[in-house]
C-alpha cells in the first residue's frame, strides 16, 4: 500500500489528544480511550514550531451508558488549516491551498523555461 506523502511527513509528529482538558497520550491510528458516561470536549492537534499547533480541531461529545463511539481525526494538508475531526470519513482540509501554491510554482517554472528558450533562440 502507497502512503500519501502527508502522511509519511506527519507520521514523525505524534497527536497531541486533549479531552476535558487533561492531555491524554495519543499515536496515529486507532486510540481507544475507555470513558463513563457523560459529556466530553475532545481537542486534537499536531505539536509543531511555526505554528505551534498544527490542525487543531474541536468536537464535544455526549457518552451514554454502555456507549461505544468512533471519531476520525484528519491533519490538514495545509499546516495553517484546521484539522477535521468526526465520524469517518473526514475531508482534507486545506486542499485548495496545496492546490492553489502548487499552481502558482508550476506557471513560474514553465515561465522561467520559456525566458530560457527565447534568450537561447535569441543568442542562436
């Protein structure tokens, strides 16, 4: 199976799980945190330097007895964007940003090789 190169990157950062507060140790993939009944603020992001915090998402949660429930949580692919944080499957956020740079560095580079071909052409 191909891993999706955010993934590889984000995989040495490890998530940071914050519920009511209390921080609680996390890892990527599937965290089972046992929990009685009751209402819960669950908070996850990404520990980083520029910015300090890297996706962060908020999701409040109420727990019934003898309740089980899943959420996903999904780093964005850009790192000034929020995280998603819900039930499965969760959208990329920050796409359009990745997106948008890629085109912007993609239309200076074939700029720069035509610059480069008319200055050649033009000595030639």
């Amino acid at each position: 199976m191909r891993r999706h190169w955010i993934g590889f990157m984000l995989s040495m950062i490890t998530p940071r799980i914050i519920l009511n507060g209390h921080q609680t140790l996390g890892r990527w993939g599937r965290n089972t945190i046992p929990l009685p009944p009751g209402q819960y603020h669950l908070h996850i992001h990404l520990p980083y330097f520029l910015p300090p915090q890297i996706g962060p998402a908020d999701l409040t949660v109420r727990l019934q007895p003898g309740m089980a429930l899943e959420v996903e949580y999904r780093a964005p692919m850009w790192a000034y964007s929020r995280g998603s944080l819900g039930p499965a499957p969760q959208p990329w956020n920050g796409k359009g940003c990745v997106i948008a740079l890629l085109a912007v560095a993609g239309g200076a580079l074939a700029l720069m090789l035509i610059l480069i071909v008319i200055a050649a052409l033009s000595l030639g």
